[in-house]
C-alpha cells in the first residue's frame, strides 16, 4: 500500500474485484469483443475495395446486427437445440457452417482472408496477420506476451475457463492497449496508476504454468503503480508479494489472528508463521540474495 509523506491520504481512486466469473454469458461475446478489437477490424474490412463497391459499411461486418450475419444463428454460429427431458445442446449452425456471416459478406477478403476466417484464427496468428495495423495489433500482442494467444478470437466466452477469463480481465487493465474493461465506470473514475484489484484465490484450479503467467499480469499491474491485494494459499504466488500479513495460527475458528507480517524473506525466518518453513523452500536463491543485499 503506497502511504504519502502527509500521513493518512489515500492514493487509491477505484477498487476492482477480479474473479473468476465468465466476461460474457453468450457467444455474442468473445475474447475478440472483449478487447474492443472488433470495431477496427470491421472498420478494416469496410474499407477494402469490394466493400466500397457494394456499399457495405462497418455494421455489415457484425455479427450482432442484421445485414451481414447468418439470419438463421442470428451472427452466433451455432443453434441451440431444446430437447425434452435433456439439456440444452448447441450444434454449428447449418447455413454458415458456424461461420456467423452470410456468403456476400464472407466474399469480402482481406489478404486472402474473409472475417469468417478471422474470427477462427488464434490471437497468435491474428497478430501476426493484421502486422501493418497498429491499433489491432496493441492489445493483440499485450494478449500474447501474458499467455493468451492460444485464444481464438470468435471463441464464445462462455467456453473460457475461469482461469482464462480472470487473465482477460486482468490484461484488460494494463494501460498498453488498453481495450474495454469488464467496468467501465471504474476506467472512467480511476486516474492512472491508482486502481487496488482485489483478489481472492486467483490459482483455484490453475495449472502451474497459469499461475506463472497470471504473476506476470499481476507483476505487470504493480509495475505501473498499482496496488494488488490476493488472499492466498499458493505458496508461489505468495514468495511474490512485496509483503505478506501471515494470518493463524490455525485454519476456521481458531485462525484470523495476524501472526506475521513483512516481506517473504522476512516471515520466512519467523517462528510464529506456519507458513515459514514452506516459504522458506520456494523462495529463489535470488530473492533471498536481493534482500541480503537489501
Ligand atoms: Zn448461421
């Protein structure tokens, strides 16, 4: 927490829970929409050529309004079938083959490329296919460096897991390539580098390599000035924090006392803290040599 040579005033102008929840409940939603990359690919295909020709705006090239989209997914690609006695089931739509446009749209091509075929491919080979556009590139390439250029970006965000989602979020945030972020209310409020993100347990049910790019998202928002509190029991996560308030001795009832606090180095030689002689084992030779040093 940063503290000001005045005492007691606070720095902190918002404050953003990030969990794990879904970014969107239909396949309206995308990580694509999610990072507002969409507007400037429609705007790109809009002013190809072909388009000009035909008269085709940016709004053909949604898949949320009519004119363009598949009418009989309504732009979703998929259909979602009702069966009695059973769950609901979702099938590629017939007409466009899970495409979402139909063929007059799809025979707009951008190198080769119709925005059918964009929304399939990766964030990986988005970034590299839209090179000679800056403002698609940005938050394409902030994306990739924090692990997710895996994503396709027409994948439904209801199929992200919840790991994938927080990561999203999180590098929503991050003030290169800024795209919309999950409140825009809060974007609107906070001034740069005064934003607290609250989070609780981000590593439930991540693979380790998740949790190392999600540290790296977390390392990143605290790079530029931000505070980030995590409620935690992964022990990776915690030899990262700057400082640590050891809560014990026990687990439930006979817990929520503070029985340390300092930085990983720190309670890692207390006596007290359960959690030392754990901590004490992932803490890197080079951590422990910069606080020595320190
Ligand atoms: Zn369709």
């Amino acid at each position: 927490m940063q503290k000001s040579s005045a005492g007691c005033r606070c720095h902190i102008e918002a404050v953003y829970e990030v969990d794990q929840s879904p970014i969107g409940k239909t396949s309206r939603s995308t990580p694509g929409t999610y990072v507002k990359i969409f507007d400037e690919i429609r705007n790109l295909y809009a002013q190809l050529p072909v388009s000009r020709m035909r008269g085709y705006s940016a709004s053909r090239f949604s898949f949320n309004a009519e004119g363009g989209r598949c009418e009989t997914c309504k732009g979703q690609g998929v259909i979602k079938l009702e069966m009695n006695f059973l769950p609901e089931a979702l099938v590629p739509c017939e007409d466009c083959g899970g495409r979402r446009y139909n063929p007059q749209t799809l025979e707009v091509l951008y190198n080769e490329k119709s925005i059918g075929d964009v929304m399939e491919m990766t964030i990986d080979e988005a970034a590299e296919f839209f090179g000679a556009h800056p403002k698609i590139v940005r938050p394409l390439s902030l994306l990739v460096e924090t692990g997710l250029g895996y994503l396709k970006l027409g994948q439904p965000s209801p199929t992200l897991s919840g790991g994938e989602a927080q990561r999203l979020k999180l590098v929503t945030q991050l003030k290169r390539g800024v795209g919309r972020a999950e409140n825009e209310r809060i974007r609107k409020m906070r001034k740069p580098g005064s934003t607290l993100y609250l989070l609780e347990e981000p590593t439930i049910g991540l693979h380790m390599a998740d949790v190392d790019l999600l540290l790296k998202v977390l390392h990143r928002l605290v790079d530029e000035g931000n505070t980030v509190i995590v409620i935690e029991h992964n022990l990776s996560v915690i030899a990262e924090a700057d400082y640590i308030v050891d809560l014990g001795p026990e687990a439930g009832a006979d817990g929520g006392r503070v029985v340390a606090v300092g930085t990983p180095e720190q309670i890692s030689k207390r006596r007290t803290s359960r959690t030392a002689p754990f901590l004490r084992k992932v803490l890197r030779p080079t951590r422990n040599k910069q606080a020595r040093s320190s």
